[in-house]
C-alpha cells in the first residue's frame, strides 16, 4: 500500500514545526517519517521535533521546490527502502518553497505515485502577519494559492472580525480550499487529518496547475554558481539566509534584548530568526525565535556531558547583509574570539525557467 503523505507548507514563522509537534503528539502509535527542508545550512527544526521515534530526514542548503528537487526523489527512493519502519510520510517545506514543485513528483511520476500517496497539502497562514507577507513576497501567494487545506493559525493574536475578513479574504485567493483556524493551544487536527484531497475533485481543471510548466519536472539546478560561490538561486525571490555557529558561551540576555532593538528598528525585512543557544550560566541550551517582531524564549532540553555546547542562530530576510548581524551577534559573545559565519545563502532574483 502507498504510504499517506502529508505536505506542509507556510511562510516562515507561521508555525508549521508547532503544529507538526502537536500532530504527533495525537497520534502516539503512528510511525511518522519527516523530511524536514531549510534552506539555510543550519538545519534547526529537526532539533524541534519533540517525539525522539521520528524518522526524521534533514534536507538543508537549499530549497526542495527548486534546488533540492532531485534531492527529495532520492530520499523517497531510500525511505521506501525501509517502508516497514513508518507508517505516514510528512514533508516540512521551507517558509519560501513553492508547494507546487514539492507535490509535483507525487502527482505526476507513477513510480513515486506507487509508493507514495499525497493526501493533503496544508498551507499554515499566520492570522497576524500574512497581509504583510502577501505584500511583500510572492511565496506566499503561491504557497495559498496552491493548498488543499488552509489552517489561519495564531488566532490568539487576532479579533474574531478581523479573522472572519481573512477568512474571506483567503477563500476569494483560493476558492477551492478548505479554509480552517485555530492556533497552538487548540489545533483542529482531527479535521486536517480527516481531510483528503480525493475528496475535492483533485483533477478539475486547474486545480493542480503549478506556476511553471511541468515538463521542467523534476527541475533540477545547480546548487551553487560556476564561479564557485555559495550563492544558490532561487527562482523569485531576493530571501537570504544567514546562518552563524558559536562555540564561545552567549549571553541569552545580551541577544534578546539586542535583537529586540534591531527587530524594532529595522525589522521589516527580517522575517525569521531561530536560535539554539549554549549560555554557560545555564544547565539547558535555549531555543529564540522571531516571526515579525514577536520573539519568544523558550528552555530547552539540558546539554549532555558528551555532547558539543555550542550556539546555532538563522537568520532569514530579504537582502540582508551579514556584517550587520555579525556585529550584533559579536556583541553577545561572553569572549569575542570565535564566531564565524557558516554560511551565508542568498537567493537572488533570476528569470523564470
Ligand atoms: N501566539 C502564537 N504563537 C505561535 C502559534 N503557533 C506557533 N507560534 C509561535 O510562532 C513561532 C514560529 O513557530 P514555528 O512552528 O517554528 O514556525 P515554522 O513555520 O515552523 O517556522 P519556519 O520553519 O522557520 O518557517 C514560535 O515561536 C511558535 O511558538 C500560535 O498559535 N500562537
């Protein structure tokens, strides 16, 4: 039998990893296999899965809608191999991946189609902040546009006016769709479980048009430019990531507050900052983020004797430059000797294929 798949997508921050968790967590006796894509080299959700039983499959530095393409059919290729370990298959996009290149193998290859069968694709919309991520990026318009199932989370920062003109607002973007709400205290999993994609005529015209021809599928790119560098193209978009490693302590104070001032200042083109850190006046490492200008603190698991303690922070924005974090990152150092930039990926705007 193909096992079920499930796509979830969303722009960054909407809260595709929480709902993920909570997913799981209703569901102890389902073996779950999770590929979990990140375009940025650091790959930090893996490390927020909470079930340890996970078969969890990181593909980072890249794109799985664009660069990685090929990649997540080799994958499919090795998960089926060990098919009797699992029993549902869900897929993590990127904040910026195009859902449609992601489902494309799934609805048009017949040897993944033997394997494997897409029963959803969930887009996760964040009620406060979409309006502005429709504005200003293509992402996410495409990532709407193209779902089976749209769940409008963070609720809780909402009025119920408001949420019933978004709910308007996403129906008019994507009729087909079924639209449902509801935020991290209160998922409606039974629901988008429940939910097929059979269900709704999948094969009407239209419905699973992808935004590029699908001729090009599976669209394979090079990973980085002939000149050697470690630019990686994406299709639409001038999103960068920026992804730091630390060694030395940080000061877990120092960097909310700091990041909170450059948040204030010159947030509107940072979209996404997660962090794992290692503050050596704390047992447990410490989990950051930011969506917008909300940031959240959360304590993580404590460091384990034989484990490495170091800090992971992404960074993800458009056109952003990496000395400006690098200083403020610096500054955060309890000793400034050993931070490094990782890596650095900018995803810039490039014709159509
Ligand atoms: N207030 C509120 N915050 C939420 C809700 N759901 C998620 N969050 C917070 O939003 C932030 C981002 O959540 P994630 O689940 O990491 O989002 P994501 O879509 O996986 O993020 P990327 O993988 O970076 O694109 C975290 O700080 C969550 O705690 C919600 O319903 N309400």
């Amino acid at each position: 039998m193909p096992k079920d798949v499930t796509i979830l997508t969303g722009f960054l921050g909407a809260g595709k990893t929480t709902l993920l968790n909570a997913l799981m967590n209703t569901r102890p006796h389902t073996r779950f296999a999770l590929i979990e894509n990140e375009f940025g080299k650091e790959g930090i959700d893996g490390d927020m899965v909470i079930r340890p039983d996970v078969d969890i499959v990181e593909l980072s530095n890249g794109c799985l809608c664009c660069s990685l393409n090929d990649d997540l059919l080799t994958v499919l290729e090795e998960l089926n191999d060990r098919s009797d370990r699992f029993d549902e298959l869900i897929i993590e996009t990127t904040g910026i991946a195009d859902p449609a290149n992601v489902a494309l193998p799934f609805l048009m290859l017949p040897a993944v189609q033997r394997d494997f069968s897409l029963k959803r694709v969930v887009c996760l919309v964040d009620a406060e902040l979409v309006e502005d991520q429709l504005r200003d990026t293509e992402e996410a318009i495409a990532q709407i546009s193209f779902s089976d199932l749209i769940v409008i989370n963070k609720t809780d920062r909402v009025s119920t006016v408001y949420l019933a003109k978004l709910v308007e607002m996403l129906q008019g973007m994507n009729p087909m769709a079924q639209i449902l709400t509801g935020h991290k205290e209160d998922y409606p999993i039974e629901a988008i479980m429940a939910f097929t994609r059979t269900a709704i005529a999948p094969d009407k015209p239209g419905r699973f048009t992808p935004s590029r021809p699908v001729a090009k599928v599976p669209v394979v790119k090079p990973r980085s430019s002939a000149s050697g560098s470690n630019h990686h193209h994406h299709k639409h978009s001038d999103i960068v990531s920026l992804s730091f490693r630390f060694t030395e302590s940080m000061d877990l104070t120092s960097l909310y507050h700091r990041l909170m001032t450059l948040l204030l200042f010159q947030g509107q083109d940072i979209y996404r900052v997660k962090g794992i850190i290692y503050d050596q006046t704390r047992k447990e490492r410490w989990i950051i983020q930011s969506v917008g200008k909300n940031i959240t603190l959360l304590e993580g698991t404590p460091w384990q004797e034989d484990e490495e303690q170091l800090s992971r922070v992404v960074i993800i924005g458009k056109l952003l430059k990496p000395e400006d974090f690098e200083k403020m990152l610096r500054q955060c150092l309890s000793k400034e000797s050993s931070w490094q930039i990782t890596n650095s990926t900018t995803l810039l705007k490039t014709p159509t294929l």
